[in-house]
C-alpha cells in the first residue's frame, strides 16, 4: 500500500502528500483548495492565472509555488504543475 499523506493538520487544515519526498502541500479552504509545490516559481514559463510566487512571504505549506484550485479546470492546468513536482522538476540543483 502507498503512503500518500504523511500528516494532516487540523488547525491550518493542511495536508502534506509525500510519496517518498516531500513534494506538495494542499491547504482545504471552504471554496478551494491551496496546493503549494515545491517548485521555483522563476525558472517556469507561463504560469496559470491561478498560480502565484510565495518565495517571499510567510505560507503554510511546501515549497514556493501556490496554485488555486476551485474548479475542474483549475484542476486540468495544475495538474502539468504537480506531476513536474512529484518528478523534482522546476527546481535549481540543491533544492531538493
């Protein structure tokens, strides 16, 4: 069996997916759901309207790129954004 969630916690309602490294964080809101990835938001191109760089401000969660997810949609254009995540792409050398 995978261990995907290695915690949750309740008071900030974040939940950390780690298969083997720890590569997202997802932060349930009543509306949507915060996915912060362990990703370089600078060495991407062409970031989702959704997306935003945490890289300098305070955030629960893994990493510095936070995407938005309230819809299917939302959820079909992170998805390319996760999978590059899970794989330690988007990252400089050493940050991992």
């Amino acid at each position: 069996m995978l261990k995907v969630f290695s915690g949750y916690d309740t008071a900030s309602s974040t939940a950390t997916i780690n298969l083997g490294l720890n590569f997202a964080t997802v932060m349930i809101q009543k509306n949507r759901l915060l996915v912060y990835l362990h990703l370089n938001p600078a060495r991407l191109e062409s970031l989702p309207a959704t997306a935003r760089d945490v890289s300098q401000s305070g955030h629960w969660g893994t990493g510095d790129l936070e995407l938005s997810i309230s819809s299917a949609t939302d959820l079909d254009l992170a998805k390319p954004f996760i999978r590059m995540a899970y794989e330690g792409r988007g990252l400089e050398r050493g940050n991992l």
